[in-house]
C-alpha cells in the first residue's frame, strides 16, 4: 500500500497546472548521473555521481514568462 501511495504521489507530482497569473515560481531536483560514452563502454551503474539543480521563473503574464535555472552533475568515466 505504501509503495503504490508513493508511485500515486510521484505520477501526480510530474503534472503542473498551468498559471495564468505575475509571479515567482521556484523549485530544485536531484537525482543520479553516470556517463555513457567512448571513454566508459561497459555500463556500468555500480557507481552513480550526484545531480540536481535549482529552477526560479518569473511569469509576466500568461504567455511570457523569464526562466533561470542551475544545474550539476558529477560524471566520472
């Protein structure tokens, strides 16, 4: 029961309402990173690197609308 509250939460969590009003919006993520390339063709997942970022957006009015956001990742090869 737990886990399907969890998966409820994340599925619902993904969809945004769209805002038709001035204002500042904010938000952040984290997640894994790996790196899949010509220096690292074994895939391997054993060792993930840390990503997230941080996201600030100022809507002008419903359709205009200034985003900034930061990111990093830490890959290693």
């Amino acid at each position: 029961m737990k886990k399907a509250l969890l998966f409820a939460a994340i599925i619902l969590g993904t969809f945004s309402i769209a805002q038709a009003q001035k204002g500042w919006e904010a938000g952040g993520w984290l997640g894994a990173s790996y790196y899949f390339g010509d220096l690292n063709t074994n895939y391997d997942l054993s060792t993930p690197g840390l990503a997230g970022g941080i996201i600030a957006r100022y809507n002008f009015n419903n359709r205009l609308c200034l985003r900034m956001s930061a990111n990093y990742a830490k890959v290693m090869a």
